[in-house]
C-alpha cells in the first residue's frame, strides 16, 4: 500500500531518483533529508494502537490468518502497555512509547507514521516533488525555494505534537548508505559510510560455510556499482572494499574470484573502463530481481553441515538418527534447500563419518 512511498534499501532510492530526475532535476533542485526524533519511544501507546487498528480498517481485513483483529488488537494493546526493564537495581514501567527492537513497535511505528505523513505525500506530489521513507528517516527532493520547504517543515511539525521534524536540506545528502548530490542538475550517487564505520567483515578465518564469505566481496562490488554514477567513484569505492576484505584475511585469489563473477553474473564480459562504465551500469541496474521461492517451513529441513577433522567422535546416535530421516522422507522434500548434489555429499560424508 506505501510502495510508493517508501524504501528498504538504498539501492530502491538509486531507481526512483534516476526515474525522477530524466524530467525533474534542475540546477537548483533541493535536496531535504528529515529525521523523525525518537520515534519509537514518542508514539503514544493507546494512539499507536488505534493507528494499527485503523490501518486493519483501512485494508478491510477481518483476520489474518485466522487470527481476528479485534484479537490482534487487544494482544498489541496488552504487549504495548505492559514493557519492562531494569536499571542500576531498579524495575521500570514504559508508560510511553514502545520497546526498541520490538517487531510490534516497528509495526506500529509504520502505521503512525503512514498516516501522519498522508498530507505531505500530496502536497510534494501536487509539486511534482518525490517523497520517500525509511521508518523514521524522511527524503525529499522537489524545485522548490529553500525559504518555502523550512516554511512547510514548520508546518508539518504542527500536525502532530509526538512527531517532532529535524531537517537538513542541501545540495548534498546522505540518506541511508548512499551519498546524493545535485551538481549542477546533473545527479551524483556514491557509497556513503558513516564516521563511526569500520573495516569490519565477517573474518575469512572464521567457523562459517565458505559462501557466506565468498558472498561478502560479491554483494558489496554489486552495490559499489549500482550506487556510483561515476566510474572515478566506482574504482574509489572497490579500492577501498579490496583493503577492507584484506585487512579481514580474504585471499587474493578469493575477492578476485568474487569480483569477476558478480561481473559475469550481469554479462560483463571486458573490464570496466570510462567509456563502458555507463553502459554496463544500467544493465546492471536493470536486471530484475530473483523472486524468492516461498518456503514451507513445516515441511522443509534446514541443516547447517560442517565436516570437521574431530568429526570421528561425533556422537554415533546423530548419525543414525540423520540416516532414519532419509530412508523414511523422500529425498525431494530437502533437496530444495540443499540441492541433490550436496544432500549426497552430505549423506557420504556422513556414512564416512560413522564407519571411521
């Protein structure tokens, strides 16, 4: 329903503001980043509540998965109500807000927020603006007069007393993991990182599968290039992603390996260089996403399995029981998740295992 409106990632807000700024972009575009102070802890309980209550109203939902919403309501109502902690020997009841790091406080906190900001979204759209959120993070770019925008952020912090606004509009922002400039009219994105960040991944020596590491360098080239618009940017960001996974005990041979088939994964057959970068670019940009196949979790197994040089003193009963499993479940129902060739290398390793 705020697919429009909203973002989980900085690589969404890359696409609408390529799409906007084709027609929109002028050489004195603002650029207005909003951060909603303390969020969480400023909703009103009873107040958050009723937003979810009128957010089920709104979607004419009368259960969800059998679930009535009367009934959801009363349990977001209790869970809200009734938070606890301690500090230096003392017990504490939230009178105001919610739990940080509550699944039903984010919740809530959406469904306020969704509808305290129904008047801004069109009044940004009636300019022709583009409005965009993350939780409690606000972004704004619209050809509007720096003087008018502070005049309507004023206004908008009337709408709602819990709602308190602080912006910062230029010409240059950081939203996200993303750097956005107007130089000129024309649009600049870059990785952004935070002062407080540091050059830690996950250890290339650590108890971990060997994908989840070969992931790491793969996944951040991917966003070094959707997020550079310039090749200068790219090669600044790679260099410095190329340090970090070395400072992390990656090989070479490793990050080289993952950097040439993200390259491949799009069809990138020749090096990247200033004259092709653009192009490449937007293929990479273009390509779809893979949709993600719905998982039945009461009907499918996840194993974790890691062979190990102590694996002769693995308790005999896990094997025998991991052997029972295949000879009375069909082999289908776990080779989703693992694939054929892994769940036999699995069941050998296993029987290896067993007679050692």
């Amino acid at each position: 329903m705020a697919s429009k409106t909203t973002v989980t990632s900085g690589f969404e807000l890359v696409k609408h503001l390529r799409k906007w700024s084709i027609i929109n972009l002028k050489k004195d575009t603002l650029l207005c980043t909003i951060d909603v102070s303390d969020l969480y802890t400023m909703i009103p309980q009873i107040e958050g509540v009723l937003s979810l209550k009128k957010m089920l109203d709104h979607l004419q939902l009368k259960d969800i998965k059998g679930l009535k919403t009367e009934a959801i309501i009363r349990l977001a109502r209790f869970v809200m109500k009734n938070n606890y902690f301690s500090y230096n020997g003392q017990y504490y009841h939230q009178i105001r807000g919610g739990a940080m790091g509550s699944p039903l406080t984010l919740t809530i906190a959406n469904c306020y927020m969704f509808f305290f900001e129904q008047d801004i979204i069109r009044q940004i759209n009636n300019s022709f603006g583009l409005y965009l959120r993350y939780i409690d993070d606000i972004f704004i770019i619209i050809n509007w007069p720096q003087r008018h925008l502070l005049q309507q952020i004023d206004r908008w912090n009337k709408l709602d007393k819990n709602i308190i606004l602080k912006s910062n509009i230029n010409n240059q922002v950081n939203f996200l993991d993303l750097h956005i400039e107007n130089q000129d009219g024309n649009l600049l994105t870059s990785v952004y990182h935070k002062p407080s960040y540091e050059p830690y991944y996950l250890p290339f020596n650590s108890i971990h599968p060997l994908h989840m590491k070969q992931n790491i360098p793969f996944a951040m080239l991917l966003r070094a290039i959707r997020y550079s618009s310039t090749f200068q940017d790219y090669l600044n960001e790679r260099g410095k992603l190329r340090m970090d996974l070395l400072v992390n005990k990656y090989p070479v041979k490793i990050i080289d390996q993952q950097f040439n088939h993200m390259l491949q994964k799009f069809n990138i057959n020749e090096p990247l260089s200033i004259y092709n970068y653009d192009t490449f670019r937007q293929r990479v940009i273009d390509t779809p996403y893979k949709e993600k196949v719905p998982i039945d979790y009461k009907k499918t197994l996840f194993v974790h399995f890691t062979y190990c040089s102590n694996m002769t003193t693995f308790p005999r009963k896990f094997h025998s029981l991991w052997n029972k499993y295949f000879e009375q479940s069909p082999i289908n129902e776990v080779t989703p998740i693992l694939g054929t060739r892994n769940v036999n290398n699995l069941q050998r390793q296993l029987v290896h295992t067993r007679h050692s």
